[in-house]
C-alpha cells in the first residue's frame, strides 16, 4: 500500500497561486508571499461541491417523470388493444373463410352441372325439326370424316344426290339444274358465285364426292 504525503501549501497574497507553506517568496511573481497568517491548504483539489437544485429544476424533473410514467402507460394500453383483436381475429377468418368455402363449392357445384349439360348436349345433338335440318345434321356428321357405307345406309338416291352436291354449295357453286339450285337457296348460307368450285375442295371432301356418287 501507497501512502501519499500531502505537503502543506499556501496561496501567494498577490498572484494567487498556489505555493509551498515553507516558501517564503512566491516563485510566480517573485514578492513575498505571506505577509499576513493565511491558513495552510493542501495540494488536494478542491471536493465537488453539491448545490440544492432550484424549485424551477425541481418542476423540471417532476415533470419529466410524469410524462415517461404517462408514455409507459399509454404504451401498455395499446399492446392491450392490440392483444384482444389479435384474440378475435381468428375466430373471424374461420367464419368468413366456411362462407368463401361454401360460396365456392355451390360455384363449382353450378360449373360442373353446366359443363355435364353442354357435354351432353354435344354428345346427344337437338333432333332435326324438319327436312332442311335434317340434311344439314348428316352433313355435319359426315363432312370431316371417311365416309363409309354404313354412314349412307338407308339414304335414297335423292338424299346421296343431295348430300354430294352438299360439298359444292358450302363454297358457292351455281347449280344448273333447277331442283338442286332451288333447294339450295332455301338455306341461308347459301350463295351462288362460282360456276366450278372443284379446284376448292379438299382431299377427303373430293373423296367423299366419289364414294356417294357410286353409290348413288
């Protein structure tokens, strides 16, 4: 352990420094130091001195501490709030999402009903209410495919002739016997343009022409 030795000291009556108890003259300005019995000080610095704070100092803290236990308050109230709507938050999306649910099953419940119904009545085509319908039905059946003989049983000669005579009239051909030509303008389609629409037919369409035109 250190033990410090505090010198006693004195301050100069003229410069005010601070000098050594047994120094006669002041070594800062050069006069005599003491002239009168000063009291003998130490080299320690001088201790903090604690003023009383002030009553405007006093309101001050007074009224900072009041506005953080206001702050901590207003705080804890709101993560109170905010707990108690988390809490019913839940039990509201399960109710609104049963309705989106049940809002979506009748959908898909009415979707599919629809689809079953159009898929049926592509599978089951609207009879043919009269002649002209009836001619148009079997010339849609027939006309993207390979006809074969069991397509055309049952037809008279005038339904083959009818039925070839089909695939000229869909691109404007002008018939020049008056039974064809008449029969043809019945339909709406129809639009005579063309005195030979052979070049216009397909393949399989000019194969079809052949295979009714022998059975015919």
């Amino acid at each position: 352990m250190t033990i410090i030795d505090f010198k006693p000291v004195r301050r100069c009556e003229h410069c005010n420094h601070l000098i050594p108890a047994s120094m006669a003259d002041c070594s800062y300005c050069s006069q005599r130091a003491f002239t009168r019995n000063t009291p003998t000080e130490t080299e320690e610095e001088p201790a903090f001195e604690i003023k009383p704070l002030s009553p405007k100092a006093k309101k001050g803290i007074l009224y900072g501490c009041i506005a953080v236990v206001a702050v901590v308050a207003i705080i804890f109230i709101v993560k109170g709030i905010v707990g108690m709507i988390s809490k019913n938050e839940p039990a509201s999306d399960e109710i609104e999402t049963e309705i989106v649910f049940d809002d979506v099953d009748e959908f898909m419940q009415d979707d599919s009903e629809q689809n079953q119904q159009q898929v049926t009545e592509e599978a089951c085509p609207a009879e043919p209410s009269n002649q002209l319908e009836a001619y148009q039905y079997l010339f849609n059946r027939l006309k993207d495919k390979e006809i074969t003989e069991e397509d055309i049983e049952g037809l008279s000669k005038q339904d083959l002739r009818i039925l070839r005579n089909w695939y000229y009239a869909q691109y404007g051909y002008m018939f020049r016997t008056d039974d064809m030509r008449e029969f043809f303008e019945q339909m709406p389609w129809y639009e005579g343009r063309y005195t030979d629409v052979s070049g216009m037919l397909t393949d399989l369409e000019r194969r079809n022409v052949e295979f009714i035109k022998r059975h015919e």
